[in-house]
C-alpha cells in the first residue's frame, strides 16, 4: 500500500493530464515489501526474489497457479487520472524455460473484469515488459480494458501472476515454471498495436499442396480439437488423421498438421495465448474450431464474433501475415446442443464471408446425420468418438483437396485387421457378482433399496461436494487390441443438485492392472431424476492394451443420489 499512497500524491498534480502531458509513471506495486501476496491453491508459491530491477524487492513465483493482490478494496481515490494513461510496464526475469508467464489486472483477481498478458520466460535477465491496454486480454465477456463500456485504467485494484490453467496444449500438464516480477506500473506513453497484416492467400497453401511441397497446418481449437474422449489420442484426434489421409491422398509426407488445443479453452483464452501458442516458425494455415465452451460460458453471438475476430487479429500480427487462415463452422454436439450451437456456426460462417476467409462447414456434416444418429459419433453431449474424429478429418482434408483443384482418387478407408483374440461378455448384475469390485469413497456402496434387475444395485450417495471423485471399479478382465464391444450399464438419477455420474473404461498395458490406466469416457448419464435409462456406447480396445476395467465415475462436485444397475460389456 505504500506504493500506492506515494502515487496518489503524485495523482493531484496529474489530474486533468492528458497522454500527451509529461506525467510520471504511476506505480502499482514495488515489491519492496510482500504484505498482502497470497496463493491462491497449493500448486503455486512465492517468495522474495534474489534480486531486483527496481529498488531493492521484487517477487519470485513458482507456477503453475495463481498468486495475487488485492492494492486496494475499491478503487482508489484520485485514480481518474490513470484513464488517461496508454497502458502498463514490469519488470521480469524468466528462469530460461519454454514456457510463458502471465500478469493480470483488473477489479478482482479471482474474479470479473481481469485482463492478462502472457509473456516468454527464456530471457533470464531482468528486462522491461511494456504493454497497451489493448494487448491485455480480457477474461470474461467484457471488452478491452478503457474501451467504451468497459472497466477503465481507474478500475484496477488487483493484480496476479499466473492463471487457473493448469494444462496446455492437448491436455497436457503445463510444466513447472518460476519468473521472477518488479515494479509494475501504468505508462503514460504506450505505442498502440500496429495495423492488422492481411493473411497470407488461401490460394498459396493450396498451390503448396498442388505442387506437393512441404506444408505446416496448426490446428486451434478446445477440448473437441484436443481429442478428449479418446482412446489414443495421439493417433485418433482429427489431426493426426488429417496428416495422415492426405499423405496418403496426394502421394507425399512433407504435410505436417498438428493441434495445441486445450481443453476448456474459449475464445478468450485462446486470445491470451496468442504470444505463446504462435511463438515459433508460422504455419502456412490455421484452422480455428472454438464454441462449446463459450456457450457453455453463456457468451452471446456478437461477442463470439468479436472475440473471433479478435483471435484472427491477434494470430495475423504474431506471425506478419504469413499465416492463412481457415475457420471451422462450430459443431453441434448431441441432445440440445445439436441446435444450441447453430448461432454461432453461423456466426462463423458470417465472420468469413465478411473478412472474405474460406470457411469448412463442418456443422453441416453432423447435421445431416441427425439429432438421434449423430450420438453414433460422439462420446458425451461435447466429444466426438472415434469415428466422429474420422469424419471431421475426412471433410477437412476432402475441403482443401477439392479447394485445390486436385484430381487424384481418395484412398478407400481401410479395413480394420480383426482382433487377435475374440471378445469376451462380461456383466455384473450386483447379486452377489460383485466381490471383486473396488469402491473407493464410503459414499459408494451396495444396497437393497432400489435395484432395475433383482434386489441390488450400486448406490452413490453424495450429501455434499467431496475432497475428491467418487469411484467404483469392476473387476480386471482380459482384452486385445482392436476388440469391438457395447459397455453400457443402467443408471437411476434420484435427487440431484450437482453433478452427475458416468460410464468409463480403464485400459493397462499390463495382465496386471499396475500402473496409471488410460481412462475413457464411455457415456455420461443425462441425469433425468427418477427413471432408469441406459448409459453406454460402442468402444473399441486402444493399441497396446491387454486388460480393461470398468469404472463408474462421478465427480466430486457432485450432489446427489444414483443408482447403478446391471453393467454389461458386449461383444460386437
């Protein structure tokens, strides 16, 4: 607070300044003492740095997580003035990584109206960050910070390094990470962010793949992109087997095509992560399928657009203008979000007839299967299956071959080689097959008070969130690679408040069942309160796996009471 009541002395000379007056920067945090940091979890930590840019403290942070201060409860007396000023600067020190850190503004930390930046952490000196207003990204649906009706420059009175990512590109776990931070402060003098390039011409990828030269595609996009609910991921998300076919379609392997999706992302993650997610050599194309998560975020179609457009932006000035870009229409996804997500498929579409950037109409696909055959193709509400990653890698490679005025015969899909050993039924009924089942949390267990088939069934009852999931798992049994079977079990949602419960495999690369498990969701329930229904999906045993359990899975946020019946696993 020091910091913060010299600044206000300051601010009575300033007031009534312009950004072409002579002020002096208006100082948020020194680190000359760390009263009033706080963590905001148990991944991350603080302590004093080894040394410092400015003065004789600064803040050393270990990440992933948050770490933040509140300058201030409300925001600051004579702070006007600050509304004036052009943006921020900080002092960093990297600790030689490859990985990006984060600070952010705004009216809460852990709240609303935030605005962050991500920053490299190779440099292991201290050196000067200097931002625009405009190059802090919002992390809420607001817009940029001192735009017409947005939080102006006077609205700060928290800051944070780090966000609540803790997984990166396809999921991954973000590696540890330390930087170092000092004297943060808002400028008077910031330079704007330079005009927005214009993309580089479809027509040159295209002509690239035409003339069988080597080609990179980047593939943007949530958790759809990412390939949750995938066996094995690393060969069955749409871009893999994008890469694939057309290797095989035009007859060369210089194609290169890879996803940094992360799951849960929106549209306004994706934008903060611009500086990290475009770091390197540009790719010849993007493509960009956002939307599940930002409808699920209430976001409505005119930001989704901005916040598009804003992404398209940012991506155009990261890498000059030598990246083309091709926008995916957003998916539909099963039971009412077949027809939620239309506006903003068509937003999409709108986006690139207006910016006059080709658009693969990908909703189109799913759509004509239909509401009821489309769940053939997806694993949960969100996440196509296998086969639905198929078909997405099927109509974007088939989009740029015909784009490209190709004329060469597509490859017949080939056919599976059948399993080395049949499949095997397996089910459990819960009369007094269930010895060798695992229950792990006391809120799972066998009872006689409601059961679909003969007196038992498997009872989850949850009275409050836990400290972690609730699980039960059958039995290890025996599999083979490639083998087909129908993993389905009848469930009975009772009183629910939060949550819900679903049907997953567990897969080993061991007879044994040791190890961490590949764990794949099967079906989640839909949670209609007081019937039965039928919980389950086709799934095909990933490579490499020898034994299988199955797991019935519910969230520790969850509240409520389920019922599990009669679990079958069928050859098919």
């Amino acid at each position: 607070m020091r910091n913060v009541l010299k600044t206000l002395l300051v601010l009575v000379v300033f007031l009534g300044w312009g950004v072409s007056g002579t002020a002096d920067p208006v100082v948020l945090e020194d680190f000359e003492s760390l009263a009033g940091w706080k963590t905001n979890g148990k991944t991350e930590s603080f302590d004093k740095a080894d040394s410092a840019a400015v003065g004789t403290g600064a803040i050393h942070v270990k990440l992933p997580g948050m770490v933040y201060k509140d300058i201030a409860s409300r925001p600051i007396e004579g702070s006007a003035a600050w509304d004036k000023y052009a943006g921020l600067s900080f002092w960093v020190k990297g600790d030689g990584s490859d990985q990006f850190g984060s600070l952010a503004v705004g009216a809460n930390a852990t709240g609303n109206y935030v605005y962050v930046y991500f920053f490299p952490l190779k440099d292991t000196t201290w050196h000067k960050e200097t931002v625009a207003w405009g190059d802090l990204v919002p992390e809420g649906q607001y817009y940029p910070i001192g735009t017409p009706g947005a939080m102006p420059p006077s609205g700060i009175v928290s800051i944070r390094l780090g966000t609540r990512w803790t997984i990166w590109h396809n999921n991954g776990n973000i590696p540890r990470h330390e930087y170092c931070v000092d004297q943060i402060q808002i400028e008077e003098s910031v330079a704007a962010p330079g005009p927005v390039p214009k993309p580089r011409a479809f027509q040159e990828v295209l002509d690239l793949l035409k003339a069988k030269k080597e080609i990179h595609v980047r593939c943007m996009g949530d958790s759809i992109t990412a390939g949750t609910s995938l066996a094995d991921k690393e060969k069955e998300r749409y871009a893999v087997q994008m890469q694939s076919l057309l290797r095989e379609w035009l007859g060369y392997d210089r194609i290169f095509v890879e996803s940094r999706a992360v799951g849960g992302a929106k549209l306004t993650d994706a934008c903060a992560w611009v500086p990290r997610d475009f770091v390197d050599t540009p790719p010849d194309l993007v493509t960009i399928l956002y939307g599940y998560n930002d409808k699920s975020n209430v976001y409505l179609k005119p930001y989704f657009k901005d916040e598009l457009n804003s992404y398209i932006d940012r991506i155009l000035r990261k890498t000059e203008g030598k990246t083309a870009v091709l926008l995916l229409a957003t998916l539909p996804g099963t039971g009412p979000r077949f027809v939620m997500m239309d506006d903003f498929a068509d937003g999409v579409r709108e986006t690139a007839q207006e910016r006059g950037m080709p658009c693969c109409n990908l909703q189109k696909v799913f759509k004509e299967i239909g509401r009821d055959q489309v769940e053939e193709y997806f694993a949960d509400m969100a996440h196509p299956n296998a086969d639905g990653h198929r078909l997405l890698a099927d109509d974007l490679a088939s989009f740029l071959v015909q784009a490209a005025g190709i004329d060469a015969a597509k490859p017949r899909p080939k056919a599976e080689p059948p399993p080395a050993v049949p499949a095997a039924e397996h089910g459990w009924s819960f009369e007094g097959d269930t010895a060798d089942w695992k229950i792990e949390k006391d809120e799972v267990s066998l009872c006689d008070d409601k059961a679909l088939s003969g007196k038992a069934a498997l009872r989850f009852a949850m009275k409050e969130p836990g400290k972690d999931h609730r699980r039960a798992y059958s039995p290890l049994f025996p599999v083979s690679e490639r083998q087909r079977y129908r993993i389905e079990g009848k469930v009975f949602c009772g009183e629910t408040t939060a949550g819900g419960i679903g049907v997953y495999v567990c897969t080993y690369t061991n007879d044994k069942g040791e190890g961490e498990p590949q764990a794949q969701c099967v079906k989640r329930a839909s949670n209609v309160a007081g019937r039965w229904e039928t919980v389950g999906d086709k799934f095909t045993v990933p490579p490499g796996a020898v034994a299988m359990k199955i797991m019935i899975w519910s969230g520790k946020e969850s509240v409520g009471t389920f019922y599990v019946d009669d679990v079958k696993i069928l050859p098919r």
